[in-house]
C-alpha cells in the first residue's frame, strides 16, 4: 500500500488527521484483488465502488483508488452502465440502475479537483461519457430520470427522488469534467436543468419513499436544492429522522440509526451553510467508530445493539468524504457543496405555472 503524501482532513474534537488515515486503511482492507470495493455481503455496486475510491483519493491511497477505476472500466457494459451487483467479478443481478452510472462522473471529477491529473481524467473520460448517456437516455419528457433499465433493457415505471437527487449532481460533475477537458456536453446541462426542476417542484414525480431519511435529505445533498428551501427542508423533517447523540435514522419507523446516512446528512448541512448541526451530527454519530478505524453500518437503539452486525466499507467512505467537507483538507472537499452552484433553468415540458411563466 503506497500513500501519496497529502493533507489529511482533521475535525477538531471529533476526529484526526490519523484516525482518518486509519479508515482509509479500513476500506483498502477490504478491497478485492480485482479492485472492487465490496459490500459486507460480497457483492459490489458501481454508486457505493465509487464513494469508496473518492474517500480513499482524500486520504493518499492513491494506487488503490486506481485500482478501483480500473475496475469500473473493466466492467462497464457497452451501453454504459454496471450491473447493479458483482459477486466475484461477476454479474449476479442484470439491471443497471442510474444513479449508479451517473455516480462515476462524481468520482472522476473529484479525483480531478484533488489529485490535478488530468491525464488520468482523460483515460477516464470515455466511460464518463457512455455513462451519462445511459442517464440521460431514461429520462422522461418531465425531467424525472426513470431509476433503472432491466436486464432485458426496458426501462422502469418510476423515478426515486434520492437517486435522482444523486444523479443531478452527477450530470453537474459531468458538465464541469467535460468543459476542462474541451468536449462540452450540452445535452447533459439541459438534462440537469429540466432534473433539478423537477426535483425541486415536482414531488408527485417520484415513487413515495418518504420514511427513508435520503428521501429527506438528498435533495439538498445533490445541489437541486439549496438556499432559504433547503433550510425550509431541513427544519421539516428534523425531528422525524434525527436522534440527539446517535445520528440519522435510516428509516422513520425504526429506532435505528446508521453511519452513511448520519454522514451523508452531514455533507447535506455543511453544503446549506449549516455547519453548527453538521458538526453536532458528526460528532454524534462517532459511537459507531470500531478500534480498527471501520465504522459499524448502524445502531438499534432500542436493543442496543449494531444492526445489520457488520461494519461497511461505504460507511467508512462516508465519514472521510464528511470530514474532508468539514475541514476543507482537500481541494475536493466542496464537491458536495458546489454541486448548487448553478441556477436551474426551467423547462416549460413540466406543464405547471412555473415553468409557464
């Protein structure tokens, strides 16, 4: 394991530079020969493959986040998208979803912003585009993006709010790599466009998955979302999904609490200037933190006990992307925050008053 020297994020009080380090460390522990970044059960998905390359490039571990793209590229299929499971290198569900095509674009442009190499987002590029178009080609004439295309290629009845939420800022990231690299994108940007509207102003677009705690937060979290309605959107639902000293719930109906989502509400307050409560759910969420540097996937509280009893690798990602947020270590660290950086302009495909006017 070769570590590219770099500034490593350090929340003060919550957790250091060499706690950091060691989580990384956690990840690439379990990171197959092939270079997949597996699941505790096994299998590996491209969307959770990438955020665990993207916390590894934050911490150094350069050779192993390589070794992950390497993998992505490896097995992308010819339309553009992965296999929503991979079980030993192979297939073991056929559908590709979405928002885990889209996810590559994030992950290219982030390594990008902190590592500077442009050589290696060029090698990348050809996947990114075959992707993104895989999105952009279950998008419906609203603005929703249908959330996966089966095995036998038909595309799905419905859209869900968090992956297109997740999505949106994946086409973000796309314009972005695709404007440095001098191959502008345009039907992406207006993909993105007629997305984040509806995203924004159109609920009734989406399949109805409101007791997941994404579904609350993801909006934000993606940049569709942000200003005086994302704080409006936060303050809702509080109560509902978070539990003072343990973190967010994953779901509303059960004492549970777990680690990514904690996190990844984390990203989502940071990204609407909340910093004080972004600092207050990260520092919560800490008990979950094993001696070894991995973090258990989540907590019942009720039982008290860890469930599922496994410790994730996506957690772990989770936690570095949020303390590199906090800490502004890297220079990727406002890749979630500069994800609503743009004013969305509105379609008039949508039908309602505003897009009309």
């Amino acid at each position: 394991m070769r570590e590219t020297p770099v500034a490593l994020p350090e929340v003060s009080g919550i957790i250091t530079p060499d706690q950091v380090l060691q989580t990384a460390r956690s990840i690439a522990a379990i990171q197959e020969p092939d270079g997949g970044v597996p699941w505790p059960d096994g299998h590996v998905d491209a969307w959770n493959h990438v955020e665990c390359l993207m916390a590894l490039t934050v911490a150094g571990l350069r050779d192993e986040a390589r070794r992950g793209y390497a993998w992505l590229v490896r097995h992308q299929r010819p339309d553009g998208s992965w296999p929503v499971k991979m079980v030993g290198g192979e297939p073991a569900e056929a559908a590709g979803e979405s928002n885990h095509a889209a996810y590559l674009a994030v992950g290219v442009w982030h390594d990008l912003l902190v590592t500077g190499d442009e050589v290696f987002a060029r090698a990348m590029w050809p996947a990114v585009v075959r992707a993104l178009d895989f999105v952009i080609g279950l998008q419906t004439s609203r603005g929703e993006i249908l959330w996966q295309r089966d095995a036998d290629e038909i595309p799905a009845a419905y859209a869900l709010l968090t992956g297109c939420s997740s999505i949106y800022q994946g086409l973000r990231c796309g314009v972005l790599l695709a404007e440095r690299l001098g191959d502008p994108q345009p039907d992406w940007e207006l993909a993105a466009d007629a997305l984040g509207h509806v995203i924004a102003a159109h609920p009734e677009a989406f399949a109805d998955k409101s007791r997941f705690s994404m579904d609350w937060y993801y909006p934000v979290l993606g940049g569709a979302v942000r200003g005086p309605e994302a704080a409006r959107r936060i303050d809702r639902e509080w109560d509902t999904f978070v539990v003072p000293g343990l973190g967010a719930r994953c779901v509303s109906d059960q004492p549970w609490v777990t680690g990514a989502e904690s996190c990844e509400l984390v990203l989502a307050l940071d990204a609407a200037g909340l910093r004080e409560r972004a600092l207050g759910v990260f520092a919560d969420m800490q008990h979950l933190r094993h001696e070894d540097g991995s973090y258990w996937t989540g907590w019942q509280f009720v039982n008290e006990r860890h469930f599922p009893h496994e410790r994730s690798g996506y957690t772990a990602a989770a936690v570095i992307l949020a303390a590199d947020a906090l800490s502004g270590a890297t220079p990727g660290s406002g890749v979630f925050r500069d994800a609503g950086d743009h004013l969305v302009r509105v379609t008039d495909d949508c039908g309602c008053e505003r897009a009309r006017a």
